[in-house]
C-alpha cells in the first residue's frame, strides 16, 4: 500500500492572520480594465477637462463684483459683464456634454469589464473537478455568478471614473481657494485628517459586514435553489415540510435583512457629521473674513463671494469621494469571493505534452494497474471551515479541513479489459463500483497506480480526447430544461436531423417521440421530469449513441423500470454496447450474464473475475448475490433457445424476439 501526502495540513487561523492585503485584489481590478486603456485614458482626460472648467467659473464670478459690477472706481462696465455672464452659461453647457460622452464610456468599460469577470469565472468553474461540486452548494456557486458579479458593477461601471473625477474636482477646488485665501482655506481643512481617520474605520466595518451580507445571501440562494427545484418541491410535498422550508427561507431572510439594515447605518453619523461641518463652514467663513477685515487684512467681496462659492462645491464631491472610498473597500470583499474562485487551481489538470487520443484509432482497452484510489478532501468556498492560503493573490481559500484518513475507497486494484468486450461490475453497495468507472474518463486521479487506454496513462492524453472516447449513461439520466432534440444533440451539437432521429431509432425512443404533439420539440422540462424514468434512459442512450464513443460505461440504466420498459431500454443498450467496449456496473444480475468478463468487488478489493457460468462455480461474492436476488423463490425469466441449470439455479441465455415470461421456480 503506497504511503504519502494525501492532502495538506490546515490550521485554525484567525481573522487578522486570513485578513488579505487590499493593494493584490487593486492590482489584479486594474489588470481587469487593461483591455480598456484607450477608454479610460479619454475618461480621465474629459474628467480632468471638466473639472477645470469648473474651478474657472468662481473665477468668473469674482470678476464680476470686483471687476463689472462694483469695480474700484465704481463704473459698471456691462460689456465686460456681458462675456462674463456667457462664460458663466457656456461652461456648464460643455462640461455636461462632455459628462454625457464619459458616461457612455464608463459604461462601456465597466459592463465589458464585468461580462469579462463573468465569463473568466463561469470558464474557470467549467475546469474545475467533480470534488469540487460535491462539497459546494450549486446555490452558494450561483450567488457568486449572480449576486457578487452584480454587487461589483458599480466599482466597475462608475466607482473608478467617480474617484478620478471627485479627486480632480477636490484638487482644483482646494488650488483656486488657496490662490483666494489661504487663511479661510485652513480654515476648511483643520479638521478633514480626523475626518479621513473615521472614515477608515467606518470602511473597515463595511467591509466586514459586506462580506457577511454576501454570505448570507449565498445561503439564501442556495436555499431557493435546494428548495424550489423539482425535487425539492416533491420531496417537501412527500414528507409535509414545506413550513419547515418556508421557516428555514424566513430566517434567513431576517438574517439577510438585519445585515442589509447594519450595512446601510453605518457611517451615517460620520456622513451627518461631515455634512454639518459643511452646513456651518460658511457662517464660520464669515465670521474669520470680518476679523480679517476688522485687522486690515483686504479681502474683497469678490473674493468671499467666490470662496463660499467654491467651498459649497467642495461639499458635494469631496461626501461622493468619502463615499465611494468606503464603497471601494466594501466591494473588495466581493472582488476576494470572486477572486477565491478564480484561484482555485483544478486538481485535475491536462500535463503539458498530453497526447490526444485519434478517435478512429481508439480500440478500447481499459486496463487497471496496481490502483489505489481515496476520495480527496473537497475544498469549498462557504459556511464556518478552516482556512488555507491557496495562490499568490492575497487571497486566503477556505478549505474543508481534514478528516482523519479514511481507508482506500479502491485498494491495489489490477484488471484489464480487451477492445469490444462487455464488462460487468458487481458488487454490495459502498463496494467501489462508480469509483472504478470515475476512474476511466479520469473526473478523480488515482492515489497510485494507472488507469490506462490502450496502454496509455489517461494523465498522459488530454483531457477532451479522453471525453470523447468514453460516454456514459448514468443510473440517472440529466436532461436540461429544453427540447427533446436539443438534449439529444448536446453530444454532437453539429449533429443533422437525421442523425438525431437514426439515433432514436436505435435507443428505442423514436416512435415515442413522434407520438408527442410537437415531436422532437417537446420540452423536456426542468431534469426531464415530463419524460418518465424509461423515456429519460432511452434519450440518454440516444445522446451516447449520436455521440459514437469507442468506450461505454452503463451505470445500472435498467434499475427501478417496470419490466416492459425495461425490456425497450435493454434492447437500446443491446445496440448501443454493439462493437464497443463497454462497463456496466449491474445491480440487476439478469441484465449481464452474458458478459464477457465479470468483476466482483467488495471493500474496494478485487475478489474474483471470471465469466457468468465461472463465478456461479466458484461459489463466491457473485453467487451470493445471484442467490440473493433469485434464490429465494418466483422470478421473472425470459424463456430462450434452451433453459440452463448452473449449480442447481436456473438461467437464460440471450432472448429471442418473441420471448415469452413465465415463472420459474429455482
């Protein structure tokens, strides 16, 4: 038994120790926007053009009492106060059409910017292994798509261009007040550093609390999803829980709620606060310019004029800057849960130099050697777990911790399979039979050992030829929200009508489906639940079919059918396993006892292999089962070209066409 490393030691941290640095998440948003350099440069450029036509119009009105209407020698010059005034109208024309253009372009760049973080993160998920599906909720993995995509749309769309604006805005304001009056300009700013102090506190609580929120509203979603699926209706119709799913919702709606509401209070008293201040700095302004004129200081009512102007507009951009300061840090709690996907490396990867299987020279031998295979501990992005570093992101990855080593789910198993043979699974349930079959189209990497392909590594093939040399058709079938031609073509999406229909015809639901009042068009419904469990096999079987792969694997596909659909499903299986290699793991002895090869497994070990008849005559884990199904009295047997006694039971060999029941009594 090969002995090692079978995933990482994780410890307990705390939250200052997992606390990320926010200067990686700003690095890799402005890596996001790179793409869009030219917008952006235009952007600034308009933000800044604005901004100092803006800082010009105090300017102007100074000019105007000092110079136009109360000049020195006390002449009205309404010439001068004429272009004036028009400068003072056509100044805000401008700047509002150029405010109209950098919307656009901030628009533009933020939507781009945000379709692209969508798609990176829905492609890197698609890579992502089977592990990693089953240990997080479908919910939790939607509300990261959905919600915190949605929640970082204004960072993206309006937070960037917001800062470059409000901080150009600020700058110039504060430039033209002190060219005005630098007395009355320290006056506005004595206390703006405490201002700037509250405010990181402030951000700092935001973000914490949007990272909660974010959570919670994962949950929710995960709860909607569980709950109002298909099955989970019928499952809470079946055992009367739908208050209890309704309470379970409401909670943690309440949860959502009281977050919502914390978030959203905190930091209005520092923003009251702050506007206060700005409410009552022009009064204060007044009463500092009549000491400084009372001590000869000369200042004039241009002057004041202008000053308070600027001071007023100084209010509104420099609250927007503090705002969407604390805006930025909230969303970068969003930004570190999308990025914490999206540097979750596969740990099924396709090795640089992998071969690419040719399909018209797959033969189909499947060989097992010396395999030792665990389950590896899943890794997950939601609920109260340990923690782990995970990248070089600044972003700590929340892992599942460790479970005390569990034994080999697979232990030093060794088999091989020839090209075109029909290969049988069996076994008690636990015993490792799905693993096994995992294992071929490589969705888990063995511990130690090999799976191979005609004698190659499946880690050495790449991982799309490996994908198209081996279908499956699975105990139970998935099919979309979509119609019946549509989940048939999902194997070959250039496939013809013909193709579709000839694959049907060979699955054994053709005629079925022409009896539906729109044919092929039908809609199957959310996981085919309009179709019954015989109809969603044969459609299954009909999308491996059209498909064509040189390596089958039947996961059981005639369990739990009445007999007479399980008659029409056998029989599509019958061609569909027809010169190709096949696996099938069988629950229902009767459905593989012509099989070339069986395989008995117990505990994840090997026990016996050998054909129908051998197995029988060795008295085995096979004729145990083959006399717990059928030794205990009236079966349902198909009569044949002759009727076989092995070991005192009694068998059939293959059907005929006009195969009759009756009950045999073993």
């Amino acid at each position: 038994m090969p002995r090692g490393d079978h995933g990482p030691t994780v410890t307990q941290l705390s939250d200052e120790e997992i606390r990320a640095d926010n200067a990686p998440i700003l690095s890799r948003i402005a890596r996001m926007l790179r793409p869009y350099r030219g917008k952006m440069v235009a952007v600034a450029v308009a933000v800044v053009v604005a901004a100092v036509l803006t800082s010009i119009v105090p300017f102007l009105t100074k000019a105007v009492f000092d110079k136009a209407l109360f000049p020195p020698d006390g002449d009205i010059r309404i010439h001068l106060l004429a272009w004036l005034v028009v400068g003072m109208c056509v100044i805000p024309i401008v700047t509002a059409l150029i405010g109209i253009g950098q919307n656009w372009l901030t628009s533009t760049i933020g939507n781009s910017a945000m379709a692209d973080l969508r798609g990176d993160l829905f492609a890197h998920l698609q890579k992502m292994e089977l592990a990693f599906f089953t240990a997080t909720k479908t919910g939790a993995i939607q509300s990261r798509l959905a919600n915190d995509v949605a929640g970082v749309r204004t960072v993206l769309t309006d937070t960037a261009t917001s800062i470059l604006q409000n901080s150009v805005t600020v700058i110039a304001a504060f430039v033209s007040m002190v060219i005005l009056s630098w007395q009355l300009t320290l006056l506005t700013l004595i206390v703006l550093p405490l201002f700037v102090w509250i405010q990181l506190q402030v951000g700092k609580r935001r973000q914490k609390l949007a990272r909660r929120t974010q959570e919670s509203l994962s949950e929710m979603t995960a709860i909607t999803e569980e709950a109002l699926s298909v099955s989970g209706i019928l499952l809470s119709k079946v055992f009367n829980r739908a208050d209890s799913e309704v309470e379970r919702y409401r909670e943690a709606n309440r949860n959502q709620t009281r977050l919502q509401v914390e978030q959203a209070m905190t930091g209005r008293a520092f923003f009251a606060t702050v506007q206060t201040f700005f409410a009552i700095t022009p009064a204060l302004i007044y009463l500092v310019a009549g000491f400084m004129l009372q001590g000869g200081t000369s200042l004039t009512a241009g002057t004041l004029v202008a000053f308070t102007t600027l001071q007023a507009r100084l209010q509104m951009p420099l609250l927007q800057l503090m705002r969407v300061t604390l805006d930025v840090q909230t969303s970068l709690a969003l930004f570190r849960r999308l990025f914490e996907y999206l540097d979750l490396e596969p740990a099924i990867a396709e090795r640089p130099g992998a071969l690419a299987l040719n399909p018209r020279d797959v033969r189909g031998g499947i060989e097992f050697r010396d395999v030792y295979f665990r389950y590896p501990e899943p890794r997950a992005l939601s609920g109260s777990v340990s923690r782990d570093r995970f990248g070089d992101s600044g972003v700590r990855i929340e892992r599942i911790a460790p479970a005390p080593e569990q034994g080999w789910a697979l232990d030093a198993i060794s088999l091989t399979v020839r090209p075109g043979q029909l290969a049988a699974i069996v076994g008690p349930s636990g015993s490792g039979k799905t693993t096994m079959t995992y294992l071929v189209p490589r969705f888990y990497d063995v511990d130690s050992g090999a799976v191979l392909i005609d004698g190659t590594d499946v880690r050495d093939l790449t991982m799309g030829s490996v994908a198209d040399a081996v279908g499956m058709v699975t105990q139970e079938p998935y099919l979309f929200h979509g119609s019946i031609r549509d989940n048939i073509a999902y194997a070959k999406p250039d496939a013809s009508a013909e193709e579709i229909e000839q694959a049907a015809r060979d699955a054994n639901i053709h005629d079925r489906i022409l009896s539906f009042a729109d044919g092929y068009e039908t809609i199957t419904g959310e996981r085919g639940y309009r179709l019954s469990g015989g109809e969603k096999q044969r459609l299954a079987i009909a999308r491996v079919l059209l498909m064509d792969p040189r390596i089958l694997i039947l996961d059981e596909a005639t369990s739990a059918l009445d007999t007479e659909t399980e008659r029409l499903v056998q029989d599509a299986l019958e061609r569909a396993t027809h010169n190709r290699t096949t696996i099938a793991i069988a629950h229902r002895l009767s459905t593989i006892h012509n099989a070339d090869v069986i395989f008995g497994l117990e505990d994840g070990h090997l026990v016996e292999q050998g054909t129908h008849d051998e197995l029988l005559a060795l008295g085995g884990l096979y004729s145990r089962l083959y006399v717990e199904q059928f030794g205990a009295g009236q079966i349902e047997a198909r009569f044949t070209d002759g009727v076989r006694f092995v070991n005192g039971s009694t068998y059939c060999d293959k059907p005929r066409s006009d195969e009759r029941r009756a009950d045999i009594s073993l």
